[in-house]
C-alpha cells in the first residue's frame, strides 16, 4: 500500500486534533454536564487524548494504513 498525501484528510484531522484538545482542556465541565461528574474526570480527559491521538493520526493519513494491517492480521490475504 503506498503512502498519498491529502488535504482534505490533513485539515479533517486537524479538526479531529483540535476538538479533542478542547474535550482535554475543558473535561471538568464537560463532566459536570454531561456525565457523573468528579467520578468520570478521568473517563472524560482519556477519551480527549484518544480523540488527539486519533485526530493526529489522521492528519498524517496513517490510518487507512494502520486499518488495513488490523484487517489483514485479522483476516489474512
């Protein structure tokens, strides 16, 4: 599988990057809010720095390639 460089992918993963970023930088309120609050703290700041990772990942366009791996570990062929 060859490496392509996209724009649409790079700015999409950007966006990815920067709302996760926010979920980390605010994950006292939106916990407050949205979920149990002092006991999902956590939950809420790992799911913000997933969200980081996965928006980083994206923005470099590597997880078509890191899908298709999974899939054929998980398949073969």
């Amino acid at each position: 599988m060859d490496y392509e460089f996209s724009l649409g992918w790079m700015f999409g993963g950007l966006m990815i990057a920067l709302a996760g970023g926010l979920i980390v930088i605010f994950y006292r309120q939106i916990a407050e809010n949205l979920a149990n609050g002092v006991s999902s703290y956590d939950h809420v700041k790992l799911f913000g720095i997933i969200t980081v990772v996965v928006g980083l990942l994206v923005t470099a366009n590597l997880h078509t390639f890191l899908l298709g791996l999974l899939v054929k570990l998980m398949f073969g062929k």
